[in-house]
C-alpha cells in the first residue's frame, strides 16, 4: 500500500467522486481509509451529560482503498506510484507521471556483514 496518513488523495468512485481529502487513518487489514470531509453520514445522539443538546453528529466513514488515488504533490494530479531503491538503500514512493519522489517507504536498510568463515 503506497497510501500512508497525511497524503491528500482524491475520491475515484461513489457517491463522493472527484473530491480531494486529507488522509486521517488507515486500516490495512480491512483495506479501508477514512478521508477527511468524504463519505460523511449523520450519527443521531441522545441527549446526556456528554452531549446535553443531542441531535445530530456529522463524522467520516471509511471507503474502500481502491476507491481512491494519491494526488502528487509536486505535478498536483492524481497519479499511480511506484516504489523505487534509493542511494543509502532505502525504498521512496515515485509518481508515475512526472517521476518525481513523494516520500519514503521504510528506512534505508543496513548493510549485511560478510559472513565468518
């Protein structure tokens, strides 16, 4: 999964299509994200000492992660990405569109000793 919390992706299908959000969390083993401002439903709450007016909450559900696109932060368009070997040895998401880095995958790896003989 090259989606990772704080990446601002865009909505491809459903009910919320072409809207851009702010990712606020992810759940890898359902496969779902929720996005900020997308997918929002009203929760009806009684009235109680935590919330004396009652009535309706607005809140975010989650949506499929295949339902959505990471939006490149330099070419500003939606885009695909690929992971790519760094220098020191570490991975870094690369837009497919104009090439450029997003950000890192994981930590550069270390280098293995040779083994004793």
């Amino acid at each position: 999964m090259h989606i990772k919390i704080g990446d601002t992706v865009e909505v491809i299908t459903g009910d919320d299509r072409g809207q851009r959000g702010r990712v606020l969390s992810i759940d890898r083993g359902e496969g779902k994200i929720i996005v900020e401002a997308v997918n929002r439903v009203y929760k009806h709450v009684r009235r109680s000492q935590r919330n004396p007016q009652g009535g309706r909450l607005s809140k975010e559900m989650p949506i499929q992660i295949s339902n959505v696109l990471l939006v490149c932060p330099s070419c500003n368009a939606r885009t695909r990405t690929h992971s790519q070997l760094t220098a020191d040895g570490g991975k870094e998401r690369v837009c497919k569109k104009c090439g450029r880095g997003i950000g890192s995958l994981g930590p550069p790896r270390r280098k293995m000793k040779p083994a004793k003989t």
